[in-house]
C-alpha cells in the first residue's frame, strides 16, 4: 500500500498535472451527479477528505487513475478539505484500503476500477454512513441491488470506441488492426464492441485481431503483442490496458511514422506525437469532482449512474481532433450527433 496526503492548496507539479488531464478528458460539468433510492448526508468543506484508492495499475497510467486523481485535486482546491491517494499493487489490497479510509474519515471514498467492485460493495454495507463513489461497475447486494451509499457510474465507452473505430477505419492502408485489451471484462469487452462496429461504418474490409494481456499493469507484454501485430501487416493497434497501454505506445513510436495507436480515457498524444491517432476519452476526472460537490452540498445519492455521449461523458480526443482530414471530422459529427440523439445504438457486447 502506498500512500499519499494532498492538501486542499495544490503543489505546482500535481496543479499542472491534473490541469493537463481535465483539459483532455472529454466532458462537461454538466452530468447528472448521482441516482438512486436515498444518500447520505453532506461532509464537504474545510475538513473535508477526499480519498481515492487505486486499481493495482495505480498512479502514473496515463488513464482513469490518472484522471480520478485530477478530479480529487480538483475537489480538494474547489471545495476545500484534503485529498488523499492510497495505491493499490494487488487485489488483496483493496478492501484494508477502503477500510483505511473510513476509518480516517473520509468524505468521499473513490474506488477506482471494475477489479474493486467486491470490495466496495463489502466495505460500503460494512459503512452504511459512509459515501463511497466507484467507477466503471456497479456495486450491489446480495439481491442485486444498487447500494444506496455508493454512486456507481460506468460509462458507455462503446460510444466513444465507435467515434474512435470510425477515425481508425479511414486511417489504416493495410485494413489490419490490432487490439490490446488489459483483461476481458466488461468496460473492455465495450471499448471493443464499439470499436468494431465503427470501424465496419466506414471500412467494412478492416480485420480487428484482438489479443489480451491478462492484467492491466504489464507494458512489457502490451507491448509485445503490438509488436506482434505490427509485424503481421496492422498499421494500427488500439490499446484498451491501462498502464500496460504504455508499452503499446513505445512500441508504435520504436517503428516511426506509418504505425498507428489508438489510446483510452484521456489524450495521450505526449506519448507517442507521431504516432497518435486518437483516444477514447471518458469523463471520469468531472464525476470524481462533481460526486464531491454532490457531498459537499448534501445532495448526494447512491446508485447505478450511466453516463456516455448524450452527457458528454465519452468522447475522441479533442486536442488532435482538428488535425484529421476534414472528410473524417464530418463523419465523426454525424455519428456523434446520431448516438446523442438515440438514433444509432452502439453495440456493447
């Protein structure tokens, strides 16, 4: 366990950190807050904490843990009160780090990942009083049920893999692309499905061959599974593996020009500038703040919370974005605008 206490005045390093991943997730503060059936009370303010315990990827992965962190330092400065980060590096971790939290008191508990579903969902109906937000799946009781204290938001990723399949299948020359998920669950399986699909929108005769890492911190093996697909004739490979997605990244930059690399969650265009294509962004530094604000001012609830394009929670990289072809650009909107609307549904599985 690794941890970290960040007050609510940010260093200068972590203000610009988290500044550069705000402004590339795709999103507005304009989201629902939170559902369900009935909340907890407020604690937000100058004693308040806010505290996140990460996925066994943890800080430094250039995705959602990444982002969760902007969006605690962006709770801590906006709202006053203290953000804490505890690093998980194994599963075993997960629910003493959940419990360490409660115990310190903390406002908000964020659990970050699909892998810390069991344990939010253990030490948030062990803290009834407690709020606690998880990303990317839904905690439940033993019925099923959404728990009440836990604002449990997944997004449909498909939507913006769609977005992302679409620049992809007009960019590629070999009609080959690669796959690099971190493991096969579900916010992967639509980012997949997603991406599949708009791809065959524009390019019915592209191949996506997929290829699973087995964990989501692991860039040595993302990165020779891209290897591997760049040598059997893909030209493009989209990585859906979390700190592993590094690896993908410095290998497509190792081949120079001509070999493309799809990211997730955020830009991540500095990784790999002429290698970048695009990213599927998801908006999970604004949940994290606005869950907060829900605490800080009373309002908060738990429950199942899905948030895609319609809320402006998903997306493509909008840094780069006025950099593709106009042609794509357009096609990308149309689409956009379609799945908003609710006249094109994106596969999820």
């Amino acid at each position: 366990m690794s941890r970290h206490r960040l007050g609510g005045a940010r260093p200068a390093a972590a203000l610009i950190i988290a500044g550069a991943l705000l402004l590339a997730a795709c999103g507005s503060d304009d989201g629902d807050d939170a559902a369900g059936s009935s909340g907890t009370s407020g604690g937000g303010g100058g004693d308040a904490t806010w505290t996140m315990v990460t996925d066994q990827a943890g800080l430094g992965d250039k995705g959602f843990n990444d982002l969760a962190y902007a969006g605690l330092e962006a709770a801590a400065e906006d709202l006053g009160g203290e953000a804490v980060v505890i690093e998980s590096s194994e599963q075993a971790q997960y629910v003493p780090n959940l419990e360490q939290a409660v115990a310190d008191g903390s406002s908000l508990t964020v659990g970050v990942g699909f892998l810390i579903t069991d344990a939010i969902a253990e030490v948030a109906q062990a803290h009834t009083d407690s709020s606690f937000l998880l990303i990317d799946a839904v905690a439940a009781d033993a019925d099923g049920e959404p728990l009440p204290n836990v604002a449990s938001v997944t997004f449909k990723e498909q939507e913006a893999a769609y977005l992302a399949g679409i620049i992809a299948g007009e960019t590629t020359e070999s009609d080959t692309i690669g796959f690099v998920g971190g493991q096969e669950i579900p916010p992967v399986v639509r980012f997949l499905k997603g991406f599949e699909a708009g791809v065959a929108s524009v390019n019915p005769d592209v191949t996506v061959e997929v290829s699973y890492v087995g964990a989501f911190d692991d860039s040595q093996k993302a990165k020779e599974l891209a290897a591997g697909f760049y040598d059997g004739g893909a030209d493009l490979v989209f990585e859906v593996a979390g700190l592993g997605g590094l690896g993908v990244f410095e290998e497509a930059q190792s081949r120079g020009e001509g070999f493309w690399v799809v990211g997730t969650d955020t830009c991540k265009q500095d990784l790999a500038p002429d290698n970048f294509l695009t990213s599927a962004t998801k908006d999970v530094a604004g949940v994290v703040e606005r869950t907060a604000q829900a605490v800080d001012d009373g309002s908060f609830e738990g429950g199942a919370i899905t948030e895609g394009l319609a809320e402006d929670a998903v997306g493509v990289c909008e840094d780069t974005f006025g950099d593709l072809p106009t042609e794509v650009q357009d096609a990308v909107e149309a689409a956009r605008e379609e799945i908003a609307s609710g006249a094109l549904e994106v596969p999820a599985e």
